[in-house]
C-alpha cells in the first residue's frame, strides 16, 4: 500500500511581504500635463499562529484479484486494511479544535453514496464495495457509508487532535456480487477513487 500527502491544508501562514515593483505606463508632458496610476495591493487573510497540518491518505488500495466464489449462496469477502494518518498538526487548540476527514466515492450524489469500483473497458460493470472506521469484528459493525450521505463532502472517518494519530480503515468487497455474472462477462482491471476531504472543526 502507498500513501501520500495529497490533503495538506494551511488554513493560515505568515503574511509575507514583498519588494514594490514600479511600473511606468504613462508619461506627462506639456501638452498632457494630467495621467492617473492604478496603486494595488493583495491581503490574504492569513495570520501568524493560524493551525497548519498536514494529513498522509492512502495513494492506493488493492483488492488483488477477485475471484468467483465456489458456494454461490453464501458471503465471500475480500478486506483491505489501510490507514489515514496525522503527519503534522501545529497551533491546535486540543481543547477546542479538531482535524476531521471525510472520505466519498468520486462520483458520490445525494441520491447515490455507493463506493465502487468499474471495469476499465466496460463501465456498466461495477462492483461497489463499504468502508468500516475499524479492522476487527466487521460483521457486527455498520460501515460509514450504511446511512446516507448527509453532506456533499462525504462520511466522517476521523477526528485528530495529535500528531502521530493514525485512523485504520477497512474497505470490504462481497465476491459474491460475481455470482450474478458469467465470469468472461466481467474480465478485466477495475477501479475506483475515493475523495478524501479534511477540516478544521470545533470540539
């Protein structure tokens, strides 16, 4: 499994200040004794202090090859761990302040939250697959994604208030969803992305 650091959010940095660069457009004379220079400037609404992080998602999560369940009238599923993880966190106010992450499938609506993978060559194959917030005891356990999708950024996976936090993350797919195709229907690679999505939230 990789991972990289793809949510890095500074809500705020120092606000820095640069050399004034003059430039002349215009010039005066006898016969044009009146011209007009347009004076700007950019404030970026960043203050010293403001929380910084920085939060390690996975780059990819593999399945590794599916395959037809021999017993068509039972459960046979395929789990991959992966984590999301705290690299940095500074300013926090851990009293007050949290960093939470969301994750939703790429093409998740109000009306459509599954996750799921399709089939490179084929798009009306697709496989959806759940997301638990734990490793263990799976089957008694709801996945984030069992409720509706209530907000457009996805489903709470995590809150950190310290660096070095680590949240785990099962992904869970059901081979027996094969069932329900002639396997040289369905060969093929197949993929998904999720949208990680992080914030600066009060406790």
């Amino acid at each position: 499994m990789k991972s990289k650091k793809i949510i890095t959010l500074a809500l705020a940095a120092a606000m820095v200040c640069t050399s004034a660069v003059s430039v002349y457009a215009a010039e005066l004379t006898n016969t044009n004794q009146e011209g007009q220079t347009e004076v700007k400037a950019r404030i970026d609404g960043s203050v010293t202090g403001d929380v910084t992080y920085v939060i390690e998602i996975p780059d990819v999560v593999d399945f590794g090859t599916l395959t037809m369940p021999e017993n068509t009238t039972e459960d046979s599923f395929r789990d991959v761990v992966t984590h999301v993880t705290a690299k940095t966190i500074t300013n926090l106010d851990e009293e007050t302040q949290k960093i939470s992450v969301y994750v939703r499938d790429k093409d998740a609506t109000s009306e459509d939250s599954d996750f799921r993978i399709t089939n490179k060559v084929d798009s009306s194959k697709k496989f959806n697959y759940d997301v638990y917030d734990v490793t263990e005891n799976l089957d008694t356990t709801q996945s984030v994604n069992s409720s509706p999708m209530t907000s457009s950024i996805g489903f709470k996976i995590a809150e950190f208030i310290h660096e070095g936090e680590i949240q785990d993350l099962t992904l869970r797919l059901n081979q027996h969803d094969l069932c329900d195709y002639n396997i040289t229907e369905i060969v093929g690679d197949y993929s998904g992305y999720m949208v990680f999505y992080s914030m600066l939230e009060n406790q």
